[in-house]
C-alpha cells in the first residue's frame, strides 16, 4: 500500500484508494470496458508482456477497474496485494490451485459454507488434495487434525448460519507452529468489523457478492495478502485459469465499498435488535448470533469483532415444518440464500445452501430441520420483526 494511505482510517480508505484520475480528470472511477489495450510499439508489447515494465495486456488479468478495486480492498484490509476473481468460491478454489499441490493436506472447520465443503470433498479429492473436517471452536482438535503433509488450515468466522467464531490468533499460532498457511473467510464481517490479517491470518477470502456489494446486484470474490502469495500465486492462476472479474462488477463493488462502513454498523444495530427480540419468543428454541451474552463466544466476538454483523439465525419448535410455515408467512423479507443485501433475506439451511450435505454431515455442522437463517437488512427493524410475527404467532 501507497505511503500516502497509512495515515487514512478505514471508511476514507474504503471511497479514496485506487483511483489515479486519467487525463479527463473524472471525480468518480471509470469503467473500462474492454478485453484488450495497445501499445506504443512492438518493443513495448514485448516488455508488458514479459513483466519487465507494469501496463495493461489483457482483461483477463490486467484490467483498470478491476485494479482499483483490488487495491483499494486490501488497503483496507492491510493485505500486499488483492487478486479479484469471478466469485466467492472461484477466490477460494484459485487459492487452493495457487497454493496447494498433489499430496498436500487441508485441516478445515465444518461449519463452513456447503458449497466450499463440496469443493473439498468432491473436487478437491481428484487433485490429490485432501481435507480433515474439526469443530470450530475446538483449537485442539484443530491441532490434532494436522498430519506432516498439512498445508492449509481453513475457516470461516463468523460461521455460517450458526455464527461460530474461531480464535483467529490462536488458529495463527498453530498454523505458524506447523509451517502451515491460515486462510480465513471474512465474508459476514468484512474488513469494517473484523481483519483477519492483523490478527496472524495468512490470506482473507470475499464473496464480493454479499456485503462488499451491499445491494445483491454483482457476483465477484477476492483474495487479499502478501505480494508473494496472492501477488504472485494466487495471480498466476488467474492470468492463467482465467476466473475473472469483470470491470462493470469490478465498479459496482466500488460503489460498494464506499458505504460499507455505514452499512455494516447498520446491519448490526438492526441485527442486534431482532436477535434480543427473537429470543423473547416463546416458538423460537435458540438464537444464535455473537451480539448476545448468550452466545457462547459472546468475549471473543467482543475481543476480535468491531461489530456482531447482521446474521441471525433461529430455531423453531416443530422442525422443518415448522421453519417453511414461519417463512411462507412473510410478506415483505426476500426468501432468497444470498445474504449481505440491504433488504433482509431470508432462507432454510438445510434445504438450500447446506443441502448438498449428506444428513450425517448436516447434523456434525448443527444444522436442524428448523434452523432459519436471517440475513437482516436496513428496513425499518419494527417492519422485520412485524413480517416475522406472522408465521411465529402461527406455531
């Protein structure tokens, strides 16, 4: 990161870094829509080409917009370097092809997100690449899933839809006591509420898709780090494999980032109401969200977050019956499984986001039949809770 930024706080970082204004002296960030650039002369070509003098070659790996998104989301997650990518799992999996060989070994907590357990078990497996499922919460069962060939340890925290935290620090201690990388989803917090970098992560992973957009408009992820890991690794495999962004979403999720800071303490006053409210209600079993002092890692979300987030999750007395009744009674919240919007979502884990999972898998990373995943949104909190009363009042 430029010097000039070192003395910016975050919310300045997150509207100003990354844009160098072009001889048209624009005030907002131009879209440049084009997959190729030229060059002065054949000389210059074969210079760009080579790496030996920075310029643009191709937007499949060098493109303006795509590049100020970049920089201006690791200067606000302190990382080196940014590689953007086509999605949230195309980050994760251009990290483990970047990273990982045949041979290599993953330690990584269940209680992720299904998708990135399907690429785990199912696709990940054909690589030679294997994978050691423990609790999130467990740092020696973390300890006691590393083997010798154990590469990377994975988590996402908070998790989804539980909201389960991992001591980032301690996960890092590990990781650098067996020479392994701490890769670290930051997806439910972002850097606004949390920054896994500054707490011994290694590499922090986005689903630009969610909050970094804030308004369900784009899909993109990211990669954020040090120079030679995601600058040179993680990059090659995009140069080359080529899950790109594309500049137009590269520019949503610039617009994006310049209210995220505003959203993101929204999201989580709302979030913090509905849960205290949730849990007042007598056909509800459990909230889970890190707001709560009933939450079992209420101290560390205080110690490692800036905030609870805005995803609260609930079980309902009477299963998945009951769960689909509370949530075909809504009028107004979206039941949709992205997350991150400003308008609240709603969705049922273990049928949709989680239901790729084998029931026995579902039940080791705790999702039930009447688990309710909310994602809340920046309507008015009494609208939310209005819409939810509905199908509660009906159990």
């Amino acid at each position: 990161m430029s010097q000039k930024y070192d003395d910016w706080g975050l919310a300045t970082r997150a509207i100003r870094v990354g844009h160098e204004r072009t001889h048209e002296r624009e005030h907002g960030e131009p879209i440049f829509p084009t997959s190729s650039f030229t060059f002065n002369s054949a000389a210059e070509a074969a210079a760009c080409f080579a790496g030996e003098v920075p310029g643009n070659i191709y937007s499949r790996f060098t493109n303006p917009t795509v590049r100020t998104f970049e920089q201006r989301l690791a200067a606000m997650e302190g990382g080196e370097s940014c590689v953007a990518t086509a999605s949230g799992m195309a980050a994760i999996l251009a990290v483990c092809l970047g990273l990982l060989k045949s041979g290599d070994h993953i330690v990584s907590s269940r209680s992720i997100f299904g998708t990135t357990t399907v690429l785990f078990e199912k696709y990940l497996t054909r690589f030679g690449i294997s994978t050691t499922f423990v609790s999130q919460t467990d740092i020696e069962g973390w300890e006691k899933g590393i083997r010798p060939n154990t590469r990377m340890l994975f988590v996402e925290t908070p998790s989804n839809p539980l909201t389960d935290l991992a001591d980032i620090e301690m996960l890092s201690n590990l990781a650098k006591a067996y020479d392994c990388l701490l890769v670290v989803d930051n997806c439910f917090c972002t850097p606004v509420l949390q920054q896994p970098l500054a707490l011994g992560a290694d590499l922090v992973i986005h689903s630009a898709t969610k909050y970094l957009d804030g308004q369900g408009r784009c899909v993109g992820g990211a990669v954020v780090g040090d120079a030679k890991l995601v600058g040179e690794e993680v990059y090659g495999v995009l140069r080359t494999a080529g899950p790109s962004m594309s500049p137009f979403n590269a520019w949503v999720f610039l617009k994006g980032l310049e209210t995220l800071d505003l959203r993101m303490q929204a999201h989580s006053r709302n979030a913090t109401e509905l849960a205290k409210w949730l849990e007042d209600q007598q056909a509800i079993d459990q909230v889970y969200f890190p707001g709560l002092e009933s939450h079992p890692q209420y101290k560390l979300a205080i110690k490692q977050q800036k905030g609870p987030g805005g995803i609260v999750s609930f079980t309902v007395k009477g299963g998945q019956d009951a769960a689909w009744k509370v949530m075909d009674s809504t009028k107004m919240l979206s039941i949709t499984a992205n997350l991150g919007d400003t308008k609240t979502t709603i969705t049922h884990p273990a049928t949709t986001t989680h239901g790729r999972l084998s029931p026995e898998q579902q039940c080791e990373a705790g999702i039930s039949g009447g688990l309710v995943r909310v994602a809340v949104g920046l309507e008015d909190i009494e609208d939310i809770k209005s819409d939810l009363v509905r199908g509660l009042a009906l159990l």
